[in-house]
C-alpha cells in the first residue's frame, strides 16, 4: 500500500467492458518530487469509496487491486481509504 493526493480525474469513454461504471482518478504518490519527467510519481487508481481532488488516499496495487469483486477486473491500483486530517498539537 502507499499513501498518495488525488489530482485529478480521469474521463475514458471507451473502455475495457469490467471498468464500465468505474471511477478512475489521477493519484500522485507521496515521497516523489512533482515535475514534468517524473512520471512514475502518477497511478491512475480506481475509486468506489468516493475520494476527491486533494484528498490523501491510500491505494492498493496489484493482485489485491483486482480482487475487489468476483470476476477478474483488469485494475492495478485501488484506492481503499481516504486518510482523516492529522491535527496540530501547540
């Protein structure tokens, strides 16, 4: 698992038929520098727990991201959990 911030969406109206229904969103890793060459710092994730942009996510990749439902899905990354604001002490 990582921990990233969604950046955007992402819209595909043509795509594989077990994606139909699906919310794809752009996530950037935590831990990578931003800029125009890094783009190994990007995952585009799937999203069912309704995460939005700027929110911090924790995403699952592999085996366990295609396992979220009965048929075989071709998915690598899941988002499954929106992380709470930490809080300031003094």
């Amino acid at each position: 698992m990582v921990i990233g911030t969604v950046v955007g969406s992402i819209w595909a109206t043509r795509k594989e038929e077990g994606l139909t229904g699906l919310k794809l969103l752009e996530v950037h890793i935590d831990g990578f520098e931003r800029d125009a060459g890094a783009t190994d710092s990007i995952l585009v994730a799937v999203d069912r727990i309704g995460a939005g942009t700027g929110d911090k996510v924790i995403v699952t990749r592999g085996t366990p991201a295609s396992a979220f439902n009965e048929q075989s899905v071709p998915i690598d990354a899941l988002i499954i959990g929106i992380v709470d604001p930490k809080e300031l002490k003094g």
